[in-house]
C-alpha cells in the first residue's frame, strides 16, 4: 500500500474506528493480552489510542494504546491486523507516537513475553532490553523482557545549558580538589604517588559552574515561583557545602 493511502489519526470515543479497535484487540488478545470493552472506551476518552488507517476503504490498519506512569509513556498494546503485518506499519506507528508525544516522554517502554521471540522486531522499532520480571499467566510460569526507547529530544530544565555550552563560563578544578576527590590517601603521599600523572586531561575539562545555573534558573519564565526558590535554595546550599569541603588554600 502507499503511503499516501495510510492516515494516522487519534481515536477518542466518538471516533468511528474505536470499534474496529475493539474487535482487533479481542481477536488479538493471546498475544496483546485481553482488556474488557470499558478499557477501550477509557483509553479513548483519554485520547491514548493512536491508530494507522487505509483511507481509501476507512478499515483500521493498526492501532497503539498507552498510558503514562511518571514521564515513561507506557505502551499498552501495539496491534496491526493479520494482513498488514510484515510491511513496516508498527515502526510507522511506533514513530509517530514518539513525534506525538516528545515533549512529554522522557521514555517509551513496553513489557514483552520472552518466549515470544520478538527481540528483533523490537530493536526494529528503537527500543533496547532494559530487564525482566515475572508475568501475570496463571496457567504457566511466563518471563516478561521490559523494553525502553529512550527519548532524545525531550526537553528539561537544562536542555538549553548543554544547547549552549560554549557560551557557559568555563572553570579549572584545583589540583588538590582532584586529589581531595579521587584519592583516599593523604595529599602528600599522592603527589609523591604521582597520583597527578593522569589528571591533568580532567583539570581543564569544562563544566558547568553552579552559579552559571543559579542565574539560568533565576531568569527562567518557565518555573513558577516557589519551584525556582526551592531549586535556587538547593543550589547555593551545594555551592555553600562544596566551599566548607574544599576551601580556597
């Protein structure tokens, strides 16, 4: 099919596709797993269920369902219907719940049977095995493979340091803050160690300086205001304890 014939659209309860979701869920369910209608129609009044579409004879290509736990969307179920499968339509679907929802996911994950076998298609679709944990099957013992794509270009409240690193104010770690830091013998005894051989690629490395971010978070109009001083309190008391730890010698 072309992809000009292929819509991808978001189903809320008034939406004509939510049955057809239904129906491939249920002749899906003993591998998605099985959900009662009212999850379905909860999900839509939600507006968490994308599907994929052949506007030229309005049948239901695919369809994605999720939920959010924190910043991790949750992937519900991934379905595409038996003759769709193999032509690349769940990682379009995949893509463009990612496109959809980059501004909030810091993650997408999802669980997976193990015995399924399906660890290539799921690293075809971006995401990597991130652990397991036991499944709910009552009748056997079943493994789940928990699967994350992380999402790169979510932003957050430094996103616009590391944009914009070069115009930071670039700092040099004292020698005696690196051996005070990496070495749990005497200053003394390290420099006869040579302990410094190896240091002098870290000293000049740059950082970011914590007034740098007190000021970038002063000025933010984003961040109301008991959260900026609550994050401006915490970082003048790490740059206090910082200088109590390692005062200027």
């Amino acid at each position: 099919m072309e992809a000009k014939n292929v819509e991808t659209i978001s189903i809320d309860k008034k939406s004509p596709y939510l049955r057809q979701v239904i129906a491939l869920g249920d002749q899906s369910h003993a591998t998605v797993g099985f959900l009662p209608e009212q999850a379905f129609n909860d999900y839509a009044e939600k507006k968490r269920i994308l599907g994929l579409v052949n506007i030229e004879d309005t049948s239901l290509i695919a369809y994605i369902m999720y939920r959010y736990k924190n910043t991790t969307c949750i992937v519900v179920q991934l379905c595409v219907a038996q003759q769709y499968r193999g032509k690349g339509y769940a990682k379009q679907l995949m893509d463009a719940l990612v496109a959809k929802e980059k501004e909030f996911a810091s993650d997408f994950q999802l669980s997976c049977r193990r015995d399924y076998g399906l660890e290539s298609f799921w690293t075809s679709l971006g995401f990597q095995p991130i652990g397991e944990r036991d499944g709910r099957a009552t009748r056997e013992e079943t493994i789940l493979t928990i699967w994350n794509r992380h999402n790169t270009e979510m932003q957050n409240l430094f996103s616009a340091l590391y944009k914009n690193e070069d115009s930071l104010a670039k700092v040099v770690l004292d020698t005696n803050v690196v051996i005070d830091l990496y070495c749990s013998e005497p200053r003394s005894i390290a420099l006869q160690q040579d302990f410094c051989g190896n240091m002098w690629t870290i000293i000049y490395r740059r950082m970011f300086f914590l007034k740098s971010i007190n000021r970038t978070i002063k000025l933010s109009e984003t961040i109301n205001g008991n959260t900026q001083k609550a994050i401006s309190q915490f970082c003048m008391e790490l740059m206090r304890t910082v200088w109590r730890k390692f005062p200027t010698e």
